[in-house]
C-alpha cells in the first residue's frame, strides 16, 4: 500500500511538472506573438508617420509652387514707413506706378510712419509670406536703428527677406540763409566758436540724417543741438523759416527751396556730386576728408516669402527700371535709380552694418540720443 501510494504521488508530480511547462511554453509563445503584433504595429506606425509627413511635403510644395505660378491675384500693399512727400515716398509712388503695370496687379502705397521707419518695417515683419505686403526700407529701420539700443521688435536679417535695391538718395547740407556761412569750412569754423549753439534737424532719432550729422560733427570735432522731427516737410519748412541752422536731408525734399534761393546747399553728402546740383562740391572735397553719407531705399518682404514670388516681384522691377519714362522720372525727382537684385542687395546691407556699427558705438548713438 505505501509503494503504491508513494508511486501515484510521484505520477501525480510528474504530471503537475509536465502541465507548468506546458504552460510556460504557452506564456512564451503568446509573449513571441505580443512582440510580434508590437513590432508590426511599430512598423505600421512608422510608415503611415512617414507617408503623413511625405503628403504634408507635398501639399507644402505644390502650394507655394501654385501660389508663385498665380502670383499676384489680387493688388499688392507696398507700405512706406515715413510721412508723404520724403524721398521714400516719392521713390515707392514712381515705382509702384510701373510695377503695377507689369504685375497686371495694382501696387497700393501706405504711409505708414513712425520711429524713424520702424513701425513700418515691424508691421510687415509680421505679415504672411505671400508677396501682398511689401516694404520699402531704407537706413533707418533696416541698418542704423536696428544696430542702436533698446532692441527693436524686429530683427531686418531674421525677419525680412531682400526684394530689390531700388535707389539711392542724393543728399546736400544746407544751412539757413541768415546764418552767415558760405562753405563747409566756415560752417565747421562757425561751430567751433560756439559749442552747442547751432541747431541741426533731422527726419526723427537715429535715423539716415540724424546720424549723417552725428558723422559731420564727430569727423569735424565740433558739436550742434539736435531738433528730430516726423519727416522731412517739416525740417523744410524750419529750414526756410530761419527756426533750425542746419540739415542734411535728401535733394528730394529740399530741391525746390535750393532753386528758389530760400535756403543755402554747401555740398553734397554722396560720395560723388549731386545729380541736380552738380557745381556742389562733396563735403569730402569742400574740407572734410574721408567724409561720405549715402542713404537708399530698398523694397523686402517678410522672410519666408517663396523665391518663386521674390523672383517675380523682382523681375517686375527689373522691368520697370529699364523704361526711360521711369529713369526720367527718378532724375527729376533727385534720386539715383538702380534696380539691383536680392542677392546685391543682401549683400550691400551687410556692408552697411559693418560700416555703420563702429560709428554708432563711437558716436554713443541710442534711441534717446
């Protein structure tokens, strides 16, 4: 009885070791078959991720693609961020008139001033990349204030994108008929014997011809109250009225007053003479050496903006630029017509940042100054 008893428990454990393995091998094949449904789902998920992003891709590319193709289907906005009747505004009317007529879009002006530029240049920094708002930039908001302090709410290089090198802007320094000077030199003489006491005005703080003064005063070692205005009409009109002594302003705005005799130019500020008034020496060559001030407008987008729309955009100036009527209007006007393209123009505003920063440092120029 106890063999017996013994041999059944032994039968018995055989067969309970036997079931446990039984179902081990169980666990270990549905494990098997768990990772294998993970890895196909895994697989699965990766591929569908893959061909969501390839369509994404796609779609991506033919819109922009389509959009370049149609470009422009409705009128364009080309924002001016200074007062009407400057250099820059001029320059934007002239060219939007010819633009308009080889996009077969209307080109709209907005003035849109303030801050020296800069709250137009901001607007369109923050507009979609599409091509329908534009700028037309200049020294002020594109190289001179966005190199000062406090920071801007723009960066030019991060958020805008170079369109065309339209013209440059032929400046003078004049002076008020009742201040006595003839020539630079008597001009620099005349402030040195009184510190402080000359006024000079400007288009607003930190801007081209704020900061082409601040370079006159700092080459020449003679210092003047400066008085910012919202523009150049009323530096003009200050000029004429005896209120201010001196400015350096674009031929543009003041041209009229130098015919008429009712304000005095004593040279122009270009590195080379004045496109109208060609008997003006350069301050350079009237006794200041090494001294040259050259401002310019610039049309750009917001960056982002496809190349194909860019190239279009360019391409209608390109156009523009070659038409007689158009070079005509830009000589009377006094400004320098020159339609050069994105990758010149990136490259010239480079250059100016370079040239611009140690000046501005050593002039201790703020928003403020």
């Amino acid at each position: 009885m106890t063999g017996f008893a013994l041999g059944s428990v032994g039968s018995a454990r055989t067969s309970a070791d036997s079931a446990l393995s039984s179902v081990g091998s169980a666990r270990s094949s549905a494990d098997s078959a768990l990772s294998s449904a993970d890895s196909a789902l895994s697989l699965g998920h990766w591929i569908r991720l893959s061909l969501c992003l390839t369509v994404i891709a796609l779609a991506f590319f033919w819109s922009t693609t389509a959009l370049a193709q149609s470009y422009p289907t409705r009128p364009i906005t080309l924002i001016v961020p200074y007062p009407a009747g400057g250099a820059t505004d001029v320059t934007a009317r002239v060219i939007a008139a010819e633009m308009s007529k080889h996009l077969q879009q209307k080109v709209i002006v907005e003035n849109k001033p303030g801050a020296v530029g800069t709250v137009g240049a901001g607007f369109v920094a923050k507009q979609p990349p599409d091509g329908y708002t534009l700028l037309l930039g200049g020294p002020g908001n594109l190289t001179l204030r966005p190199l000062m302090q406090p920071p801007l709410s723009y960066d030019p290089l991060r958020d805008l994108a170079t369109v065309n090198h339209v013209a440059n802007y032929d400046h003078l320094l004049v002076v008020r008929n009742g201040l006595g000077v003839n020539s630079v030199t008597e001009l620099i003489a005349l402030a040195k014997s009184k510190p402080g006491a000359l006024t000079f005005g400007s288009s607003g703080t930190g801007g081209p011809q704020h900061m082409a003064v601040e370079l006159f005063m700092l080459m020449a070692g003679i210092e003047m109250k400066h008085i910012p205005y919202k523009g150049e009409a009323p530096v003009v009109t200050d000029l004429g009225g005896e209120r201010i002594d001196v400015s350096i302003i674009t031929a543009t705005a003041i041209g009229s007053f130098v015919k008429e005799g009712r304000v005095k130019a004593l040279a122009a500020t270009n590195p080379y003479r004045s496109n109208t008034f060609k008997n003006l020496p350069t301050v350079f060559e009237a006794g200041l050496p090494g001294y040259e001030f050259e401002s310019y407008g610039g049309i750009m987008a917001p960056a982002g903006t496809p190349k194909a729309v860019i190239d279009t955009l360019n391409g209608a100036i390109a156009k523009a630029v070659a038409s007689p009527e158009l070079q005509q209007k830009f000589l009377d006007a006094n400004l320098f017509l020159l339609g050069k393209g994105p990758e010149e123009f990136s490259k010239f505003l480079a250059a100016e940042r370079l040239k611009w920063a140690p000046i501005i440092k050593k002039a201790g120029a703020t928003d403020a100054s």
